[in-house]
C-alpha cells in the first residue's frame, strides 16, 4: 500500500445474451483483464435505465459500463438501438452535470467477443485511472462552517431567549 | 366542516390544531396558491390556529421555539434548503411538528432554485455580486459576510451553502405535497385528508399517482421522433399530442395534479409537479421515455438530434428536479473559500 | 418483515479459492451482511452434497432467500433453482452470482479477486431480499405447424412433421416448391440429378394428406406466441382457379407472350405469361403473370381462357388472405445469390460471356434452356478453356466477410462437367479450398485427377482488352498465383463467377413478423450457435436450412429434420413452459401516453382504448425490459429485474465505495434553541 495507485470503481450493465456471456467466455478463456468492473446482469442493454447509472454515480462508482449485443444482432431484435439512444441523451446530461464523457460508456460485444470485451474493460479503467476519483457521493456535502453556522445560530437563539425570559 | 371538528391527534375532538406554514428558499408562490382555496380558507381557520406564516401574518421563531416537541400538528414547509438558516428553521419545525409536509416543488424537489446547483456559492455570489453582470451595481464590490465585527460585537448572517438541499435531505419528511405552486384545489383535498385523520402512510406523496396525460384531451399515436423543436419554432396543432409534433412535453413524465393546464392552452408541461409515484428520478424518466422514441439507429444522427434539440438536458430534464434527483448537483468545482 | 438468507460461497476446487478467499468471504458476508442467517463455503455447490446442504438449510434454518456465489448462472442457476424448489422454496427467490467466470478467471490479484467477489456477494444479498416469488406460466400447444419456405430443407420438415401425423401449412412464394435445389443439375459430390432426388419429395408434399400446401402465397401477419400463433397469409392471386385447373398446360402452350425468366432460369431462358416454373412443379396449376399478360396490358387476348377445358382462367381473382392458427412456425426461407454487378472490374453483365453460377447451373441442366449443352451466349461455340472464380461476394469486406460454404464443392461439380462435357480446359481460381464434408475432399482430389486446373489467388480483373495476340477475341482474368507470386493473365472463353449465398432481400422484415433477430450479415440468428442451432429467441419459432447461413443440401436437410423434430416434441409434450420474467403495466396509474406501445417487437403491449390504457399481453412478452426503462411514469415493473431489485444489487456491488460522511451523522448536528 505504499503507492496508492487509484483503482476505479466501475459498474458494468451487460446484457444476459451477449456481452454477460462475452465475459463468461473471457472467463472460460483465461482472458485477464482489470478487476475493477462489477457486472449487474440485466436482460437487454435495453433494461437499463438512466437511473440505474445515476445511482451507481450517486452511490460512488467512478464509471459505468453498459454492454449490448451488437446493433442489428439484439437477441430481442432491436432493442439495443433503444439503449444506444438513451446512452447518447444519458451522456449528454451528465456531461452538463460535469461527468466526463469517458465515465459513462457503450460498448458492444457479442457472446463470441471475450477477448473484446477484457480489452474494452482494460482500455475504460485506464481512462478512468487517469481522469481520478469521480467521488460523486461528497459532492454535495458542505464543509465543516454549516455545523459552525447551525451551532452559532443555536447560540445566538439561545442567548436571546435569557433575555426576554 | 364546522360541526365535525377535526381531531388532529389531540385526542380532543373539540380543540384546535395549530398550523405552521413556512417557506425556505421559495418565491411565495406556495402561500398565494394557500390563498386560493378562497374561503375554505375559514375552514381552516376553523380547524387550526395559525402559529406561524411569516407571508402573510406576524409570528416569532421564538414562540415556536418554546413549544413543546410535536405541539404543532401540521407544519407546511414550502422551499428548499439553502442556507444555515433555513436548515435551523427546518430542524425546528420538524422537533415542534407532528407531521411535517414537504409542500410544493422547492421543499420536495428543490425546484427552480435547486437549479442554482449547478453553481457553487462563489459562482452564485460573482453572479449576484459583480457589477460586471447588467442588473448588478455594486462599485465597491460588497459581498454578504457570514460573521460581520461591529463595535457592540459579532454580527451573524446565515451562511449560504454550495448546494441546494431539498427537506428531505435535511430532516425527516412525513407527508409530500407537490407542485409549483401545488394546485388550491389540490391544496384543499390534501387539508380534507389531514382533517379527515384517515392518513396514508408515511412518506406518501398526497395526490395522483399517474401523470398530466392522464388530463391531456390531445389525441396521441404512437411515438416517433426525428426532430425535437423548440416552443418558438411551431405553432402546435392543437388536437395532436405536443411531443409527437417534436414538442419536448414533460407530461408524460410528470404526475398529474394540474388538470393539464399548458397542455390545454397549447404548451407544453414543463413539470412543474414532479415525479410519478415511486419515481426514483424524474428526469432519468423523462430523458429515457424521449430517448426510446428517438428515430434513428445511427449514432451521430442521434448524438445531432439531441444537440439540437435539447441544447440544455438538465433545463429540460431537471427543471424543477435537480436538488432531489439521484445526481443531486453539477460537478462542483473546487470547495469555495470559507469566507462568503 | 426481515428475511432469512443463506449465503452459500462456493471453492469450485481451486477454481474459485485459487484466486479468491471464499472462507474468508463467507465469514464475513455472515457477520456483517443485513439479514444473513447461514453462511458457508463449500468445495463443490453444484455437487449434490452442495447442493443437500442449501436444501437442508432451507428447512431447518428456514431460510427466505439462497445467494449462492459461484460460476455463471447460463451454467447453474437451472440447478441451484431446482434445490431451493426441492426444499420447498420458490425458485425465483435464489441468486446466483458468478465469482468464477467474471472473478477468480479472469484477475491475477487474489487481494483484489477477493474483494471484487465480497462486492458481488455483497450485491446478490441486496438483491435477492427483493426479489419476488414467481410461478412459470404453462399454455398448450397447437398440433398444427407453419412452415415458411418450400426448398429443400423446408420439404423436410414439412414431410417429418406430416409423417409423423401432425398437420402442416407449407407456404411457398414462388409457383412452385422446389427452392434452389430444383434448379440445379447435378449434387455435388456424388453428382445424383438433383431432380431425380427433389422431385419424388417435392410431389409426395404434394400430395400428403397432413400438408396445406400455399404456394404463389407469403406471410402477411403472425400475432399470438408459442403453442397458439395466429397467422395471416396472402395467398396472391394465380388468377387460375386452382381445384379447377388440371394442369393440362395448354394454356402456357397457347399464351402468346414470352418473357424471359430472371426467376427459374436465372435469365438463361423465356417462359410464358402463363406458366408453371419447370416441367414438374408442384402444383401443376399455372400462374398469370400480371405485369406480363396481354389481358392485363391492354384487356386483348384472353387466349387461356378461351382455350382452356376446364374454364379454369380466372382474370377477376383477387388475393386472399387466409387466417391459420399454428403452435409452432419453422422459418426455411433460404437464400438469394449475389449480385456480381456489385463487382464491376469481374464484367459480368457487361462482358457477354461472363456468367454467374446460377445461370451456368441452368446452362449444363439437362432440362435448361440449352438441354444441357456448355456453349457461350451465341448459343452455338463450346468454350475451350473455362474459368471459375471463387468467392464472388463472399470472404470480402466489401461486400460479405463469410465463407459462403458451398461455391468451392459447386465449382468442383462445375469443373467436372465441364470436362465430361467438352474439351474445354478449367481453370479455377480459390483462395483456399474448402472441401470439409463426408467424401468431399475425395471428389476435389478426383477433380485433380480429371485435370482441372486451380490456381490459387483471388481474381483482380476479368477484361477483354488484350495485350497480346494470344488474347484477343479471349476474356483474359488477372490474378497473381500466389504460389509463385507473379501476376498472371488467363485468356479464356467463359468465366463462371462463384457468387456468394446472400440472405433473401426481405429476411429482416419477416424476422420481424416473427419475432427473431438477423445477425450482422442478415442471417437468422439462431438461440445457441452449437448447442441450440434451429430454435431462435422466440420460443414456437424454429429456423433451417440457408436462412440460417450458408450451408449445403445435407446440412439443410439435417435442420430440416431437427426442426421437425423439435416441433414434433412440443407437440407430443402438450404444453410449454413460458418463463415468468415478464412486464407488467399497472394500469390504474398507466396515462397512455404511448411512449411503450412500439418500443415492443414483439407488439406484446396493446393499448386499450376504453380506459386509455397500455397492456401487456403476458403470452407475447420475451422480457427485455425496454419498456421499463422507457416508461416515463414509472408504472412498467419487470418481474426478476425490477427497479427495486436493480437499486439494491447496486447499492450491494458499491458496498465500499460510499466515502464516509463528514457532517451528516445525526449525532454531531446541534438542536434547535429550546426553552426547556
């Protein structure tokens, strides 16, 4: 623990038909690749919801993955294509909110892609490595001076009450 | 109302509740829609004593503070959660209050203030401060000190926080009532509720659990959209769905409670009231629902759809919403200087 | 109410606690987990003591909830299921999370193996509190199939089906059934007369009593799901009444207009405006070609009906459409060819004597427009020297990056024919030759014998602009022979371009119909590439033979027959299981906005007028879950993949990854001034 090198947290939406079994089979294959993706299973890229990435982002990760089958190759047809329009109005607005475009991102690999999909991990948490902590989570809390503030208040009140009492 | 008086957990059907209604960073909107359930407004005066509204009628914070805990029945909050102040404010109602209501969108959502999160103190203050900016004339560049030394002592101001908080993220909400301004007629359904003493259960939103379509008399088909447009680009045919004329409505994503007011006077919702019932974040609703019906599958058109259309996703998306959604605020800077 | 779960963390011998410290993760998921009950670390989960333990726990323990951390769930989640099931407990109430395949596999760290798999523990906990009971749905099934596409491999599993005693719609687009197989001359490598082996199974579907044949007929509209599809087919109008008709052909005799058939013929050979196909189509009951008749130019002629016996000419027909309804479709629409005037610098169409294999098909079949006589476009001059070019279209970026299968075994038919034939010279120009199949390398090295000629190299020009007097009058190909690394030009009479197998132009669109995907390259994309090649995603939904991708006779006759087969046991088991992971509309709070009724392809969501309200049709849901994320109001949950269930696997996965709050802890917050 002597260099702390930054490991990012990322959590990853694959997909139940292609990329979840991209990366079962980069496990079958012994394809090492970055420990620092968590996979959350879900159907289709199109199950996943701008909230679900909120929540990961609010919650502390410092990047979100989500993982499709290849447009035009879905396993329900085309839905993927609905997860690529959202992935593009998603990052958008979290770019306005001021997260990097390289925290948040779609990738495509199908069942046979294991290596594809290692390699698509590696290259995300390099990225991720060098843009820093995202630490969303402290992101709204107010420095000490509120507790100060609120305790100034409190005393102030008080004070005033022994006076007219 | 008068014969069967409310009982407001006194255990004594007879005596009055006490009502506080207190605003935070608001624009006093919530109290004129209070207002305007005309004079059922002497129902509630029936009901309950006034203990506190500093809108519209003289009240002491220190009155408050000798209560008892919990000696207040109702307490309506409307407004957000600013400054060290309003948090106080907040942290005593909430001890003196049987039942606190988030009212309105600032206090359940943050509203149009909670838009300010995507600026810290020092951006806003530059803002508000600067002679730079049109409307500001400040030569000798003052700027509000939280701790002022004058000869008899310390002067204190409130501090200004760098994020907007909405009640909930400050103390413990029991009922929400939302809206900008929550509907009167809404207003006095939910006071009916309170009187009736057959409440829902805690943290429940009082009002509808669908959305402002529900209450759009427009025909709607289904969706496909290949451009969005900006309300002074078209005149919207009146009997079609708005967003299928590229319209970026927010009424499908927001809860009904209005009856559909811009829809009917051919504009669209912008959101006013929220969040569905059980909606985790309003605006992740609205953008995915948009998203999906985006026509096209190429990556770029999609990207140029959205740049053109939605120049500004958070105004769109988290107009009213910004404080209460899962992300909260912009990316905030660096931590401002502790002086204000 | 708190639940009771038990954390079962799993060693897969080394294969998980080589890299993971599983009992110390056990241990630990046990002492700091909400509501754990029972955590343990076992050798071998899926081994039937593993999986004794978890039932015994379930019992004794009481538990409400099984995590088990261990490989994929594509591989056990089916049998930790059936344990929790065996011990009384609802399936759905388990879940599997994989630490070996996305863990202990793949990450050299044990430390941060380790770690990673606490979080995916950690986030299975979260979950599974949520998850809900669920209860398979069961629907019977239909004894009737529908079978789309009349060639090869569709005969065979119509013709299984029909055999085996169940009913039959085969629909065909085309006049006849037959497919590609009928014609082509030869099968390669055994060279049996591809007529003389369709033609007996083409009339024998013909004439079974168990098959509906539809031919001259396409698929219009399928609704419903597995085990009760509705289906819709337009049966275009032959304008010949069909019982009536003998197939006597004298009208095709009689009709005055010719036209050259691009379809059958592929282009080498005219038919009538009034025709059948070929000589043994079935059914013998012609069509009217309308963008061709006479009566329908110019209301002249009418020389059909006035001659025909059994006044059987029809000019008023209009399509029909006809409703069946099916428990099963097999999907056996195949292939179309190549376009080779996609590649220019090949000629074809520009130089006459430039063929594509399909019409050379029709050029050496013995009932072709030249009864079977090699000559050139003349009609009269044998070519002396032939050569045939593979991987027209196929093995090309360009146009399609797959081996489409068949040219290198068809070139090889072609070549031998050619030789047996005439005494022209054979020059075939490969890339790699391919000859995988029983007895097929054998006849490519017959074909070596026989003295075809292969240079091995991919062909950058097929040109008739000589350089050299040996050339002129010549097509001269441009290739470099790769085995001896030099440019080399070919003059030569004829050149067969080896086309590729492409999908059929309209292969999405009835995808679409019924509710499967195409891969990239357009083909059906089947449910497992190995272990599950003809059922597809939509359950009732099989796919055989080309449409698939590329394949030869055998090949697409085996698929005939498993599909056949697949069917057969639907049927025989009465009734299917449809997995409980579906959506559902609340539709007290649904607006009907209509954001979710097309997300759908499957058209599961129907809006109902009435109350102005979306629906979803349990029956037709696959669930994605797109239509979830899409509804704006929140009022769309996704049974096992609810939002509830999502928030806390991430909650769960990001246990460590929450800073520490600095001022929020509510005991450091002052209380407001009181007077008390």
């Amino acid at each position: 623990m002597s260099e702390q090198v930054f490991e990012p947290k990322i959590v990853g939406f694959l997909c139940n038909w292609c990329s979840y079994r991209a990366a079962d089979l980069a496990g079958s294959a012994r394809i090492t690749h970055a420990p620092n993706i968590r996979i959350v299973r879900v159907m289709c890229s199109g199950r996943v919801d701008p909230s679900f990435v909120m929540k990961a982002f609010s919650l502390g990760a410092d990047a979100v993955m989500i993982a499709g089958c290849h447009p035009g190759e879905c396993h329900y047809i085309e839905q993927n294509y609905k997860a690529m329009r959202r992935f593009h109005m998603l990052r958008q607005t979290l770019k306005a909110m001021g997260v990097e475009e390289q925290r948040i991102q779609l990738v495509w690999a199908s069942a046979a892609e294991g290596q594809q999909l290692a390699e698509a991990i590696d290259k995300m948490v390099e990225e991720v490595r060098e843009l820093g902590p995202l630490g969303w989570s402290g992101n709204w809390e107010e420095n000490g001076e509120r507790i100060q503030a609120l305790e100034d208040i409190v005393k102030e009140h008080e004070e005033a009450m022994e006076v007219t009492a | 109302m008068s014969e069967s008086a409310p009982t407001n957990g006194n255990g004594n059907g007879k005596a009055k509740g006490k009502l506080a209604i207190y605003w935070a960073a608001s624009c006093g909107g919530c109290e004129i829609s209070i207002l305007g359930i005309d004079t059922k407004i002497l129902d509630v005066a029936a009901a309950f004593d006034l203990v506190m509204c500093p809108c519209i009628a003289d009240g002491k914070v220190r009155d408050i503070e000798k209560m008892e805990d919990g000696e207040i029945d109702v307490c309506l909050f409307n407004g957000g959660i600013r400054t060290s102040e309003q948090e106080y404010m907040a942290r005593l109602f909430r001890q003196k209050s049987k039942c606190l209501i988030a009212f309105g969108s600032c206090a359940t959502e943050g509203c149009i203030p909670g838009l300010g999160n995507l600026h810290n103190r020092q951006s806003i203050f530059d803002n508000s401060y600067t002679s730079e900016t049109d409307s500001t004339e400040n030569p000798d560049n003052i700027r509000p000190q939280a701790v002022t030394e004058v000869p008899e002592g310390s002067l204190h101001l409130p501090i200004f926080y760098d994020t907007l908080k909405t009640l909930d993220q400050t103390v413990d909400v029991d009922y929400y009532l939302p809206g900008c301004p929550p509907e009167s007629p809404r207003i006095w359904e939910a006071i009916e509720v309170l009187l009736s003493g057959n409440l829902p259960d805690k943290g429940a939103t009082i009002g509808e659990n669908t959305t402002v379509c529900d209450y759009c008399p427009r025909t709607r088909h289904n969706k496909k959209i290949k451009e969005f447009k900006r309300t002074w680009e078209v005149i919207p045919d009146e009997e079609t769905c708005l967003l299928e004329q590229g319209l970026v409505c927010a009424g499908l994503a927001t809860r009904a409670g209005c009856g559909a007011l811009c829809p009917q006077v051919n504009s669209p919702c912008i959101g006013c009231y929220g969040p569905n019932e059980g909606v985790e974040d309003y605006g992740a609703r609205l953008l995915s629902a948009l998203a999906s019906v985006i026509d096209s599958e190429d990556p770029d058109e999609i990207d140029e759809i959205i740049r053109k259309g939605i120049p500004d996703p958070i105004g769109t998306f988290y107009r009213f919403s910004l404080a209460g959604s899962l992300m909260r605020r912009g990316k905030r800077p660096a931590p401002t200087a502790s002086s204000q | 109410m708190a639940e009771k779960i038990g954390v079962y963390v799993c060693h897969c011998g080394s294969n998980i606690a080589g890299k993971v410290d599983v009992e110390d993760i056990a241990k630990w998921a046990g002492e700091n987990l909400d509501d754990v009950a029972v955590s343990r670390d076992y050798k071998f989960m899926c081994s039937s003591l593993g999986q004794q333990m978890i039932e015994e726990d379930i019992k004794k323990e009481k538990l409400t909830r099984v995590v088990v951390g261990a490989c994929s769930p594509h591989l056990h989640e089916k049998t930790f299921r059936r344990a929790c099931s065996n011990a009384g407990m609802n399936p759905y109430l388990m879940d599997l999370t994989n630490i070996r395949e996305h863990c202990s596999w793949v990450h050299k760290d044990r430390a941060q193996a380790t770690e990673k798999a606490r979080a995916l523990i950690s986030a299975a906990v979260q979950r599974v509190k949520y998850q809900e009971p669920l209860e398979p749905m069961f629907v019977d099934v239909n004894p009737a199939t529908l079978v789309i596409g009349g060639g090869i491999a569709g005969l065979q599993a119509a013709l299984e089906l029909a055999d085996a005693g169940y009913h039959v719609y085969l629909v065909e687009r085309m006049p006849s059934i037959g497919g590609h197989m009928a014609q082509f001359d030869k099968t390669f490598p055994t060279l049996d007369c591809s007529a003389c082996i369709l033609t007996p199974k083409m009339s024998e579907a013909g004439q079974h009593e168990n098959i509906t044949l539809l031919t001259y007929a396409e698929l219009e509209e399928v609704s419903g799901s597995v085990g009760s599809f509705k289906v819709k087919i337009r049966q275009k109008a032959r304008c010949v009444d069909y019982d009536a008709c003998t197939g006597c052909g004298i009208c095709v005799e009689k009709c005055p207009r010719k036209v050259l058939d691009t379809e059958f013929e592929a282009g080498m050979g005219n038919r009538k405006a009034i025709y059948m196909p070929f000589p043994q189509a079935v059914p013998r009951v012609p069509v009217i070609d309308q963008d061709s008749c006479i009566w329908f130019e110019r209301q002249k002629c009418r020389a059909c009906e006035k001659l025909c016996p059994t006044d059987a000419i029809k000019f008023d027909q209009q399509d029909e459409l006809i409703d069946i309804e099916v428990g099963n479709i097999i999907i056996a629409t195949g292939w179309k060819p190549f376009d080779s005037k996609k590649i220019p610098q090949y000629g074809y169409g520009r130089l006459a004597n430039v063929y594509t294999s399909m019409e050379f098909e029709r050029l050496c079949n013995a009932a072709g427009p030249t009864n079977g006589k090699i000559v050139m476009r003349d009609g009269k001059t044998v070519p002396k020297s032939i050569a045939i070019v593979h991987c027209v279209g196929s093995r090309d970026d360009r146009h399609n990056p797959y081996c489409s299968g068949v040219c290198c075994m068809a070139s090889l038919k072609f070549g031998h024919l050619v030789l047996e034939k005439t005494d022209a010279e054979v020059y075939s120009f490969y890339i790699d030759m391919r000859t995988n199949q029983k007895n097929y390398e054998e006849f490519y090295q017959r074909l070596l014998g026989e003295g075809m000629r292969f240079v091995r190299g991919k062909v950058s020009e097929v040109t008739d602009a000589a350089r050299m007097p040996t050339e002129q009058g010549k097509l001269i190909v441009q290739c470099e022979d790769t085995l001896i690394g030099r440019q080399q030009r070919y003059p030569v009479d004829m050149v067969i371009l080896m086309g590729a197998l492409e999908p059929q132009e309209d292969a999405r669109e009835l995808g679409l119909k019924c509710g499967i995907s195409c891969s990239m390259d357009g083909w059906y994309t089947e449910r497992h590439p190995k272990l599950d090649p003809v059922a597809t995603m939509t359950d009732g939904v099989f796919v055989a033979g080309t449409c698939q991708g590329p394949k030869d006779i055998p090949a697409s006759v085996a698929q005939g027959a498993a599909a056949a087969a697949r069917v057969a046991g639907m049927i025989t088991k009465g009734r299917v299981m449809i997995e409980p992971i579906v959506a559902t509309i609340n539709e007290q709070a649904c607006s009907g906005c209509k954001i979710c009724n097309n997300m759908c392809p499957y058209n599961a969501i129907e809006f109902l007028e009435d109350p102005g309200v979306s629906r979803v049709i349990t029956a037709l849901c696959k669930g994605c879950g797109t239509c979830v994320a899409a509804c704006p109001a929140g009022v769309i949950t996704g049974a096992h993949f609810n939002n509830k269930q999502i928030f806390s696997e991430i909650e769960g996965i990001l246990w460590d990854a929450l800073q520490p709050a600095d001022d929020s802890s509510p005991q450091a917050e002052p209380v407001p001034a009181s007077a008390s």
